[in-house]
C-alpha cells in the first residue's frame, strides 16, 4: 500500500494510436501519446492502481500509479577529456598576452 501524501509519477494516455496526427511518421502514429507527471497521492492506493495527484503546482492530474518515491535518472554523460584540453586552451586565451 502506498500512503497518501506519498511523492509519486503516474501515466496517462493523451492519445491513442488512432486520434494520432497522419502527420507524424508512421511508427510514432502507432503507438500512444502518454504523459508522465509527478505528484502527491490524494488517496491510498496499490501500484498500478489508477489515481488522483496534486503536482508542485497545485494541478490536479489523473493516471496509472507507475513509481513511488520517484528517482532523478537524468544526468550529463559520460566525462570527455577533450573538454580538459579545452578548458586549458580557453584559460591560456583569456589571459592575454602577459609578457
């Protein structure tokens, strides 16, 4: 059971394959629209139960219950130790000529 007032992300489908614009390549018009969105759980509730949240912003939004306590998973990549030759260059350029 999850407990109400728990930070959590849910899913909903905006759009199914078939309300999808004829614009859109043929393999993205076959699969469904969906948002994901982050929130606090207004009820209890089981995991892939369907739920109301509140966001950071006050909305009200609806969906399928995918991840308690969500984590942050974005990051800045691999490190590239080109940027530390360049970060030399760039200082060295910025001083100037100090002789």
């Amino acid at each position: 059971m999850i407990e109400k007032g728990t930070f959590v992300r849910i899913r909903k489908t905006l759009l199914d394959p078939k309300d999808r614009s004829t614009n859109l390549p043929k393999d993205t018009q076959q699969v469904p629209f969906k948002l994901w969105v982050k929130g606090t759980l207004l009820d209890d509730a089981e995991m892939f139960d369907y739920v109301n949240i509140q966001t950071v912003t006050g909305r009200i939004v609806n969906g399928k219950l995918k991840e308690s306590n969500p984590k942050y998973k974005h990051g800045y990549g691999d490190f590239v130790p080109e940027i530390l030759t360049i970060r030399k260059i760039i200082k060295e350029d910025t001083k100037g000529n100090q002789s």
